[in-house]
C-alpha cells in the first residue's frame, strides 16, 4: 500500500479541496495545480511529471470535483480492520496528503502490517525512490528477489 489511507478526511479548507476547485476547463497541463498535486523532490524526471500533467489535465473539472466528493466520503476503516493478510505499507515523509497520523491508522487497522517510511519523499515515493521502495517490497517478499 503507497501513500494511502483508510479515512482521508480531507475538510473544507483543505490545500487540495481549495485547488481542484479552482480547476477551470480546459486545464492546462501548465495548471499550478499539478506542480503541487505531482510535488516530487528532486530527481523525477520533469518529461515523465509532464506527461502526468498532460493525461491529467484531460479529465474536466467538474470530474475532478466529483472525485474529490467520492474521496472525501470514504471510510475503510471497516473494510481495514478485516484484512487478513500481511501487508506493507509505505509513507512518504513529506506527503502533503495522507501524513503520519493517517499512516499509524492504517497500521494499527491492518494487523501485521509493516509500515516503511520513505522520509524524504512526499505522496509518490514510488517515483521519488523507486529504489528504496523496491527494496521494501523484495525485503517484505523475498521470493520475489529471484
């Protein structure tokens, strides 16, 4: 589980609440918006962002509101605490949207888990350290190391 929640409890006065709803159409893939939304620490190439902002800004901003709404709703709490299995979670340090508080919810809910964290990157450390995230995974499932 990447940068993830079980409740994300995002309120009115949210940074990201604010930002999708002042989305206009047609959004540019130059929109503010995505430098925040796709905020990655150094090394992440800027083609690679572009092309997320490019695909991204074909979605319309009354689609990213209503995504929003749908994600402002959900609970898993529930749905958490009856996984059965062994799971690993990863955390950015950094990330602007699902912080520690909804990180050690998600580990205490998911018994067993493993929680890593990735200090130095924000909601994408699978782009930020593909490295070290990989190396968490082989280390949790080690048949898979080959």
């Amino acid at each position: 589980i990447v940068a993830s929640t079980l409740k994300p409890d995002f309120g009115r006065d949210h940074q990201l609440t604010d930002r999708v709803a002042a989305l206009r159409d047609p959004i540019s893939p130059a929109d503010p918006f995505y430098d925040w939304w796709h905020a990655c620490q150094p090394g992440v190439p800027q083609a690679f962002l572009a092309g997320l902002a490019k695909d991204a800004s074909a979605i319309p901003a009354a689609r990213w509101r209503a995504i929003l709404e749908e994600v402002r709703r959900a609970d898993l709490t529930a749905v958490g605490r009856a996984v059965q299995v062994q799971a690993l979670i990863i955390a950015g340090g950094r990330d602007p949207l699902f912080g520690a508080v909804h990180q050690r919810a998600l580990a205490q809910a998911l018994v067993g888990s493993r929680l890593v964290w990735a200090q130095d990157c924000g909601h994408n450390p699978h782009w930020e350290d593909p490295v070290s995230i990989a190396d968490a995974i082989l280390e949790m499932m080690p048949g898979l190391g080959g």
